[in-house]
C-alpha cells in the first residue's frame, strides 16, 4: 500500500514538473486561406485572388519593364476564435509586410506599421468576438519619402512577404509587443574564455494580479545540461537579472558555433505562465586599423558575400528551404560571412548564420539612389521617424544572435560633391543621430555604414568604413592601391571592402585572351567575370588591414532598371543564378580559395561555341597540380599557383569537336572534369 502510494505520489511529481516545462504560449500560423485583390478594384463583390502566405505580387519576372507594380493590395482571411482561447490575450504578429500596412479586426484598426523588412506585432485581445472574425490588411508598396527605403537599385516587392502567427497568452506574459522582439534580451558585459558575464532582461506585459509573480531564467549549454539558473521576484514590466558562466564554450564562428539556450519562465506561484526561449553565444571581438578583425583574441579573415532576399519565381516571399538552400552554397564555397543588404533580413537567415558561424553585418534599408537620378535622403520628419523606427526594430528584433557584430547605418548615400549627381540634402547630420543610437540601444557591437563617395565626409559618423568599389574586368588590381589610398586617409578609422564585383552571364561568352580590348558594352561574359574576380581577390587578399572583404553579389536578383547582361531588369553580378541552379566559374574560384575540402572545376565548359584556333584552358583547384587531356591526348600536367589556378596557354584547338579533360590527384582517387568544345572555321 506504501508503495502503491509513493509511486502515484512520485508520478503526479513527474506531471506537475511535465507540466512545469512546457509553455502555456501558443503560436497558431495564419499563413493559408489568404485571398487578396487590388483596392482599386471597383466592385464590391470582386473576387479575391486564393494565396498562401508568404506572398508578394511581385514575384514574376518582367523582362524589359522600366517599372514594376507599385500599388495597394487587400489581403482577407476568417481569423477563429476557439472558446478555449477566452479569457486569454491575443496578439497578431507579421514578420514582415512590405512597405506599409493596415492591419483590421471586422473592420476596425489595430495597427498602422511602416517598413517593410521588420516584424510588427498587435494586440487583438478586445476586438475579437468568439468564432468568425474578419481579418483585413491593406498592403502598400508604392513610393513614399516617409518609409525607408526611398531609392536602391533592388526591387521592393509588395506583399505580406513573411509569415505570420497568433499568439496566445495569459494576462501576465513576456511582452511580444516591445518591438515585436521576444522580450527577452542577453546583454554581454565581459566575455572571456575565463567567464562570461551578462545580464538576463526580460520585459513583461502584466494585466493579472501582480503579486505573486516571479521570473526564472534557466541557462542549458548545448547538450541541455543547466549551467546557471537564477529566480527573481517580478516588481516591475521590465527586469534584469545578472549572471556569470565560468569557463564559457564560446561561440568562435565557424571553428566552433556554439550556442546556449537561454529559457525565461514567468511564474505565478508555481504555476508557470508563460516562457520565452532565446539562442544566444557568448564572444568577443575587435577591429584592429592595421592588422583587421579579431574574434576571441585571435585574427579571424572575414570574407564572402552581399545577399538580397530574391529568388526566381518567389521574389522576396521565401520559404525555409530556400534559406536552407543560400546556407548550402555559402557554407559550399567557404564564406566566413555575410552583408544582409539592404534592409533587416529575416529571422532564419540569423537563425541558420548563428548556427553555422557565419558572420553577420546587418543594416536597416537607408539606401542611395545607385542607378536612380535622384537620392536616398530627404530631410523630412516622416523619414527621420521611420528610420529611427526600423533601428530599433532591427536592433532589439536581432539582439541576441551571436553572428551578428555589426550594425550598418546606410549604403551610398550621395554627397554634395558628386559632379554627375544633382545635390539633395546632405545626410550627415542624420547619421550622426542613427550612430548614436544605435550605440545607445546596443553598444556591444561595431557600426560602419558602405560609401561610394570620398570617405571625408563621413569620418565620425560610425566605428568602421566600407567601400563599395566597382573597376572594369582587367583593372581589378587597382583596388588594391584604391584601398591603400582610403586607408591612408581614414585617419585611424578601420577600413573594409563591401562591395566589390563584376557582372556574368552564364548565356555570354567571350574569350578574354583574344579579344582583351573588345568593347564589351551591355555584354557581361561569364569569362571576364571570372578575371575580374580573380585580380580583386588578388589585391584584396594581400591586405591584411581590411576589416572585411564582400563580393557584390551572392545570387542574381531583379532591378527593374538594369539594362546589361543577358536581360533586362536583372543584376547579374551574382556568382549564383537567380535560380540557385548554376554555379558560375567565379564561385569555385573562391571555393578553390576559401574551402579547404579537395575540389576541382573546368573553367569555360558553358563557352563551347569557339572561333580561335589558339587559345587557354583553365581550372581551379586547392590540390597540388592536374593533368590537361585532349581528345584523349595528354597535353601536360601543371601545379597551381598561389591563387589555386592552374593554366595551359597555346593550346591549339582542332577543326570540329575537342573533347576537354582535366584529372588532379586526391589521395588514390581521381578527380576529374570534362567538356566539348567546337571549333568553327
């Protein structure tokens, strides 16, 4: 009978400590059994078009447009309110609806967000009846000069283009309204490999009883061992609970992503309320003018891409595979980080960096006008308030993601000086402020801001300068002295690269030996996109004071203005399609250079059209030398050079059909590529 009764009393201890873990917060997903139209629609009764969220209207590829669809959408849906759900609170939260929205509960307003790139979140709790209720959002993604961005050379596609979720609550709970952020936020004091020291704040939305509430923040490394726990009685909505880990496994990039759950629990008595769970890693960093970017210590080479949120077919509305996919290509090529241009990207993309120890520079959407005639700052109020709004969004939405070390502030926003460019107003004085304030919300991590324009104006206006510099395909060597040069005039300010590149076009080709000084004019040879980077990478890497190194662009993408290439309306400085289908030569050149994994690749195999007799044949490799085959005839085997090229020059083609082979060595294996080439006399 005493057993009897202790196993009961042990098993009602093990529910109650069930029960204990697991969150009362839901989150329901309200991305189906969408419908929307145009509100220029003029009859009441026009039908609503059926979509799956996320969505933009955008997403067709318009080939030789000069403008794109930029208008006011509707978008309804039936939200159900279950009766389980009274008594609780309810919040509608959107990751993010691009540029402006309405949002509506039968018909009546419970949010106005400006921004297109940021989460926004509403509390529906009173205008919701049990049952039906209408939920309406009018979506806007027309021209404003209140909402950022005002100008780019990118799209700004329209659409509730992330997802969206109920949550349900209690009364009291860990406020999902504080910028739309989790509430919770871990702030690091002093990190070392000794011990990390930190603070733990929680913001609470409380409208229960108050007085028996209590919060308890639970700290699990990554086997979900506990390794510091600390409770605190609630006295107020906003709450910060210090703490120190000793010996800390710190997150160290791509040697070592670390990361630490950090679980916040809200109790009333001992009945748990509501949870919040966070990822967060604990590191430390430094930007030194001479000798570059240090991570815990020691030089860390951060090198790799600018990405836009864009794939064919989709836009800006992405699934999750299609972050999975970007993180396979840039794992692949052996990038240590990434610019997230030109706007907050979303949450995934930190997710999947965090996890991979990809580092991040992530900047809200002030933007220069690049190919546009007129400018990316007006000095209005509408456009200060928003700004300000979207740094704050992007700052304490993004707060605890270990990959993130920089916050940007703008890209090419033009200057008085500029001989070709019709003078607006001058954004410095701006700048300033937006530095400031981030430095205020966040000053644990490093701000810089990407110019095209001389640097002078902008010393003071951040910790570290960028440069976006573009050189013909065969002048790529001169950045190397162009960044000497900035260096020399930064007065002590760090000096990087954001943006560097070259267009190609996997449908152009074009023999860079034989036709050197060809006028190229719209033609973007996937060839001399594969030189360009070659001698930018060339300079680049010699200069070991560059804070960071970023190719202008990871994957093709749409701007409507864009008249080069293969096609209008598309940026293809990508190393990847637009697709992710194709990998371009330039990609394996890095990949030759940036991932040690054995690898080889044939250069040109997409050129198979020839019209010279003599010419090169080129590969990339990170192996020590490969063997040049044609038609079955050995030519010879070379090693690479220091950039991992291997080159045969004066090959001689024959008349028809060549049959291209290359073979490298890995161990006993065999690593081998081929491909036809045909000479037309």
């Amino acid at each position: 009978m005493k057993r009897h009764l202790f196993m009961l009393v042990a098993e009602l201890l093990l529910c109650s400590i069930s029960y204990a873990k697991t969150s009362p917060r839901l989150f329901i997903s309200l991305d189906k059994e969408w419908g929307y139209k145009p509100i220029t629609s003029a009859v009441r009764k026009a039908p609503l078009i059926p979509v799956t969220i996320p969505h933009t209207w955008n997403a067709e590829y318009l080939p030789g447009q000069i403008s794109y669809n930029r208008e006011m959408m509707v978008y309804k849906r039936t939200l159900t309110i279950s009766p389980e759900m009274e008594g609780k609170r309810l919040f509608l939260f959107f990751e993010g609806i691009n540029s402006v929205a309405d949002v509506f509960i039968n018909y009546q307003t419970v949010a106005h967000h400006l921004g297109g790139y940021t989460a926004f979140c509403a509390e529906i709790t009173d205008q919701v009846k049990k049952g039906k209720n209408d939920l309406e959002v009018w979506v806007s993604n027309a021209y404003r000069t209140d909402v950022l961005p005002i100008n780019g050379d990118f799209n700004v596609y329209g659409g509730i283009h992330r997802p969206c979720h109920l949550i349900v609550t209690e009364n009291n709970c860990i406020s999902p309204l504080f910028f739309a952020s989790s509430g919770v936020f871990v702030h690091q004091k002093n990190i070392s490999k000794k011990k990390a020291e930190f603070v733990v704040e929680s913001r609470l939305s409380l409208k229960g009883i108050k007085s028996n509430l209590k919060i308890r923040t639970t700290i699990l490394d990554a086997t979900g061992k506990t390794v510091k726990s600390q409770e605190t009685e609630v006295t107020d909505e906003q709450l910060n609970q210090p703490m120190t880990i000793q010996n800390p496994v710190l997150w160290d990039a791509k040697h070592n992503p670390y990361l630490y759950t950090v679980n916040v629990e809200l109790y009333d008595g001992n009945r748990l309320v509501d949870k919040v769970t966070e990822q967060t890693g604990f590191r430390y960093f430094s930007i030194d003018p001479d000798k570059g970017f240090f991570l815990n210590g020691k030089p860390y080479d951060i090198h790799g891409f600018c990405r836009h949120e864009d794939v064919e077919g989709k836009g800006s509305a992405l699934l999750p595979e299609d972050y999975d996919k970007d993180m396979e290509l840039i794992k692949e090529v052996g990038a240590t980080g990434i610019r997230l241009t030109h706007y907050p990207h979303a949450k995934r993309m930190h997710d999947l960096c965090d996890r991979n120890g990809i580092i991040l520079w992530a900047e809200i959407p002030f933007v220069g006008p690049g190919g546009y005639a007129y400018t990316g700052y007006v000095s209005n109020q509408g456009l200060h308030d928003n700004a300000r709004q979207t740094l704050k969004e992007l700052v304490y939405q993004n707060y605890n993601h270990p990959s993130i070390c920089f916050w940007g502030i703008f890209n090419e926003l033009l200057i008085t000086d500029e001989k070709t460019f019709q003078a607006y107003d001058n954004p410095v004085v701006f700048v300033k402020e937006l530095n400031s304030l981030y430095k205020q919300l966040d000053s644990s991590r490093l701000t810089t801001f990407a110019t095209c324009v001389n640097q002078t104006n902008y010393l003071g206006c951040a910790d570290l300068i960028a440069w976006n510099k573009y050189f013909n395909w065969n002048d790529g060597q001169q950045i190397g002295s162009f960044m000497d040069k900035v260096k020399a005039d930064s007065q002590n300010y760090p000096v990087g690269v954001s943006e560097y590149g070259f267009g190609g076009s996997i449908h152009q080709h074009r023999c860079p030996i034989n036709e050197s000084k060809a006028s190229l004019g719209r033609l973007h040879p996937e060839e001399f996109q594969a030189i360009s980077h070659e001698k930018n990478w060339e300079a680049l890497a010699e200069r070991s004071y560059l804070w960071t190194k970023f190719i202008w662009v990871f994957a093709d993408f749409q701007s409507v203005i864009r008249k080069e290439g293969d096609r209008d309306g598309m940026n293809d400085k990508g190393l990847v399609t637009y697709d992710r289908q194709i990998k371009k030569d330039a990609f394996y050149f890095y990949k030759a250079n940036w991932n040690a994994e054995p690898m080889l690749h044939l250069c040109d195999s997409r050129f198979t059209e020839r019209i010279y007799p003599i010419t090169s044949i080129k590969a990339y490799t990170n192996l020590e030398a490969a063997t040049l085959y044609m038609n079955g005839q050995k030519i010879g085997k070379k090693k690479r050079d220091k950039y991992n090229r291997i080159i045969w020059n004066n090959v001689i083609l024959q008349p028809g059909k060549n049959i291209i082979k290359i073979e490298v060595k890995n161990g006993k294996k065999i690593i081998s590529e081929s491909c036809i080439w045909t000479l037309k006399l």
